[in-house]
C-alpha cells in the first residue's frame, strides 16, 4: 500500500511530515511517497538516516501556503504538492492521500481532482474528539460545506455511522444533530428539516443534542453544517488552551501551587496525551472518491504518523466501498 | 431602585433566589420585589432572618417550568412568575427584572411586554466570558435570534459597543464578527453581509475573528447569530467541565496526583472563581424597552445576588438612553 503525503504541507513542513513518513514506514507496512521540494526532501530524509525503498519522492515545485484562496491556488498551482498528491491517488499510483496544509485547498483539489463518490452531493471533513466515557465522538462537517442543504447533513450522517462501525469499530453507532436544545422543534428551520430527514432515516438517531454533550459522550456520531462545525473545533480547542494557561498561571502564583505542580506533572502528560489531537492523526474528508486525510496545520511528526496510520486503515477497511452499500441501502 | 425578581425561576429556585435578594438588598443600595407563590418566599425569608421592608412579594400563583415553549406558555399562563414581573417594569414599579428561568419565555414575554428600543429589530442576549488578557468578552447573541438578518447583527454590535463602554468602563471596545477564519472574503454570504455593514458602521471594528479568540480576548464584544453564539456557549461549558472532569480522574488515579492536588486545592478555588458564571450574575437582554437580566438555570445564591447588581449598574447607568443615543447617532 502507498499513501501519498504532501510534504509541504502545515506549519512544520518539511520537516516533521518527512520524519512522520519516516516514522510511519517504520511502525506499519506502508510505503509512502512524499511529495514536494525534492532536494529539501531528500536532505531531510538522510539526516532522519532513512534507508530502504520504502519511502519515494514526487517532486514538486509549487506551494500552496496556508492563507491562499482554495479555488484560486488549486487552478493556478497545478504543479502544487496539494495538486500533485491528489493526482497520484487518482492515477491510481497512490492508495490514499495526506495533507497537513491549507485545508481549503485540500477539499478543493479533492472535489476537482477524484471527484465525489456517486450519489454523494458534498464533500464532509470529519474529526475525532475524546470524550468522557473513555471513548470519541465524530463530528461532521467541520468547515468543507459551510451552507449545506438538509440532505447533505443526511449523508454525512451516513457516512459517520460507516466510519464509526468500520473505522472506530463501533457495532450500533448512535448518531446525533447538533442543535440548541433537545426538544424536536428546537432551532432553525433548516436544523429542523435535518432532524426530519434524520429520524425517518435507517441510522440509529438519537435526536438533537447541545454542544456540552458532544464532549460527555452522548453520542458517537454529531451531525452539523460546517460553519457550526468549524466553530466548535475552535472554540474547544480554544478553551482547553485558556484552561491550561490559567491553571499554570494560577498554580505558579502561589507557592503551594508550585509544590503541587511537580508532582502533577506525570498526570497532566496522561490527561494531555489523552485530548491530544495528534493521537488522532487527521481528519478524515468524507464523500470524495478516494481516501484523503486532513491534517491541522500543526501537525508535529506523531500527527503525521498517525494520519498515515488512518489513511492505511481506510484504504485495508474498504471505507469507500462501504460508504457506497450504505447510501445505496 | 427596585428590582423585580423572578423567585420561581432557575433549578434551585425558590430558595437561592430568595438568598440572593436578602444578599442582595445588604450589599447593594436597592430594593427586591419578589415575584413568585408568597407563601413560600415568605416562609423562606424567614428562614433567612430577613428583617425591614426592603425585600416585598409579589404574588404570581403560576409558574412557566424550564421545558416548555416560549410563545405558548407567556400566552397562556398570564399570572406566572416571569408575565407578572415583567409587568412590573412595564407598569414602572420596578426599573428592572432578572429571572433565571426559562430563557425563551423571558425573552419573548419581555419582548411582547415591555416592546423593543425604538429602531432595534430583535433582542439579543450577551454574555460575559473570562478571557485570558485578564479581561472579559461580550458575546452577542447567545440564543435570543437564531436566524438573524446581517442589521440585527450590526445592532448587537451597537449595543455590545454601548455596554462594553458604560457598563464595563472599556473606552474604545473593539468589536469582532466570528467567523470560520480571520479573512474577508471567508464564511457564508450572511456572514459576508454583516462584515460589511460592520465596515462601514462608526465602531471600532476589528474583523472575522475566529472561535479561539474569543478566549484569547481578541476583542471586547464578539457578535455572531444566535445559534451559533448559543452552540459557543454551550460547547465552552462542556469544555471546560470535560478538562475538570478529566484533570480530576487523572489526578485522584496516580499516588502523586493525590497528593499533589492537596496542595492545589486553593489555586483550583481561584481559578474556578475566576471562570464562574456565578461571578458574573446574569446576562443582559439588550434591545427590550427596559432592563432584563436572564439568569443560567443552574443560578446559585451568588449568581442571583450579582445578576440584582448588574441589573442595578444598568438601571443607573441608563443603560437604554445610551443605546438609543448610539442606534440614532
């Protein structure tokens, strides 16, 4: 199997995402192919003492940088790590492909590029969140269909529960609608057309739920336009870092605090590897025709291992295939 | 001054209401009427030991219980706790009502009692959020108009303005739109609109920020519809009991954690003050022709004095005459 990652991609580019190849060909049997710089690339991979045929370069010569429009950049940057990454996997030269970088431009050239699975109407970026019941929650959309149609939420809904059976191993998946209150006639009227869609649907729906309960486990899959979605990713990851600063500063202004500090610090590195985004990998972008991987611009070298490790386990798991019975049935 | 309160509103309703007012009325110079079944506010404040004439009731033989829809419960249940005390305001034997009830119903038995601000299309509730600058945030709205129309945006952000200023002594508050990234041209066409009738408005607009600046204290009042601003809420309070819930199972399950927390335990007390909803009292309504504070449901003795000390700040500080000034300038 090959996945093709984008090199260039993210905030530590290139060097974490060669040394996240180099880790993942290491750990799982994959081989990669990075794309992008090849010089750089290349220099990156002896001094990560890379030996073997396991990891290959693609070169290209453009970057689309994280602030560039999507749809400008993918039509004008063809030869882009972005473009050129996506191309390999519709030639079918690569299994599944990762990117860490300008997230629009991924969905974008995605959408362009392999095109969306039939039946299918838009493209969903997915992502795991750890949640209180020692499990995690799926939320999609987190921003790729920012004004979507109720369907759409319908189908994303769908292809939660696949990814929730087939990739998180969940037997009866339960699906939830993000909204303001739990009550039926709660919200907009678009939130309510979903919830009727929803509810006559086969998934296992459980009905509306709040934004507090995405993080207490209510359920494994929440369902929400990608506006609502992005801003909840942000806002969570916001708060946890607020709560953190303010704990440390709270505890280093106080000379009891500074004591406890030493022997809390092994449990906040558990509590911190458990909310940790790069355990997660990448957000998986559902609905397109074939595999892609999200990653958050700050994907350090464990994101990019773990992505790679995600992006395996659809292409083994047959994702797409999966997805296809499910929106047929 | 006198400050009608809904005894009968909130999940520990009637009794920290009644603690509140009796708290109240000692530390702030201002008179409680509270509105609710007389005879057990009564009984309550005798446990209380209150004495004087400073707190009276009001009778209100209904209540509108926290499950049940706005519109048809202010229209049916005519003598309840939250139509009686409004009628207070209206009638001017009261200069302002806080309840900590059913948000809903407040919001529009406020709306078809006491009528909007002569110009303000809709009412919009604005909370107050801790922020890391050492600061608050205002963000409006958090639920009073989940399908706004981008003007009523543009008149949540006079009014946060208008607040941020007289109520919260800020001189030049800069004001937000939250969006899904920083740039123009990003989000939906309603978004779109409300940035640049945010533009070309007189405030001190900063532009898009993003759900994590909310926290990073960006700017002073952050305006965004009420879905999403009622999501925000929502998810920042799962959020943040997610991490105490989490930091606390870590802790208590490691020998040094146990031991480390008792040395914690007065910077936890600290932080948890400093990010206590309690803290700040209630949320004003903004936009109704008179003053309207709503309260969380799960208000506490504390929260309920201080929401009687925002709603006092507001009355003397004539906080309505300032907006009309600033809707017509």
């Amino acid at each position: 199997m090959r996945i093709a990652v984008d090199a260039m991609g993210g905030d530590n580019a290139p060097e974490v995402v060669v040394g996240g190849a180099v880790a993942a060909i290491k750990e799982y049997k994959v081989d990669v192919i990075l794309v992008g710089d090849e010089a750089r690339i290349n220099l990156l991979l002896k001094e990560y003492r890379h030996k073997g045929n396991s990891i290959s370069v693609c070169n290209a010569p453009e970057i689309i940088e994280m602030s560039e429009s999507a749809a400008t950049s993918v039509r004008r940057k063809r030869k882009s790590s972005i473009v050129l990454g996506l191309d390999l996997v519709k030639q079918g030269k690569a299994d599944a492909f990762f990117s860490a970088g300008n997230t629009g431009a991924v969905v974008c050239a995605a959408a362009l590029s392999l095109g969306l699975l039939p039946d299918i109407e838009r493209p969903g970026i997915a992502i795991l969140t750890p949640n209180l019941k020692k499990s995690t929650s799926l939320i999609i959309d987190v921003g790729a269909n920012i004004d979507p149609k109720p369907k759409q939420l319908l189908q994303y809904g769908i292809m939660g529960d696949v990814y929730s059976r087939y990739i998180m191993n969940k037997a009866n998946p339960t699906v939830g609608l993000l909204n303001i209150g739990e009550e039926e006639a709660k919200g907009t009227d678009f939130v309510r057309e979903c919830h009727e869609l929803l509810q006559k649907s086969r998934l296992n729906f459980i009905g509306n739920i709040e934004g507090k309960h995405i993080f207490s486990g209510e359920c494994d899959v929440v369902i929400c336009d990608g506006f609502v979605g992005n801003v909840v990713l942000k806002v969570s990851e916001g708060v946890s870092e607020t709560f953190m600063v303010l704990l440390k500063r709270y505890l280093l202004n106080s000379m009891l605090g500074k004591i406890g500090l030493l022997f809390l610090i092994p449990s906040f590195r558990r509590l911190k590897k458990d909310i940790d985004y790069a355990e997660y990998g990448g957000a998986p972008l559902l609905g397109v025709n074939g595999i892609v991987i999200i990653g958050h611009g700050r994907s350090n070298l464990k994101a990019v291992k773990n992505a790679i490790r995600v992006a395996k386990e659809e292409v083994e798991r047959k994702f797409n295939e999966k997805v296809l019975e499910a929106i047929k049935g």
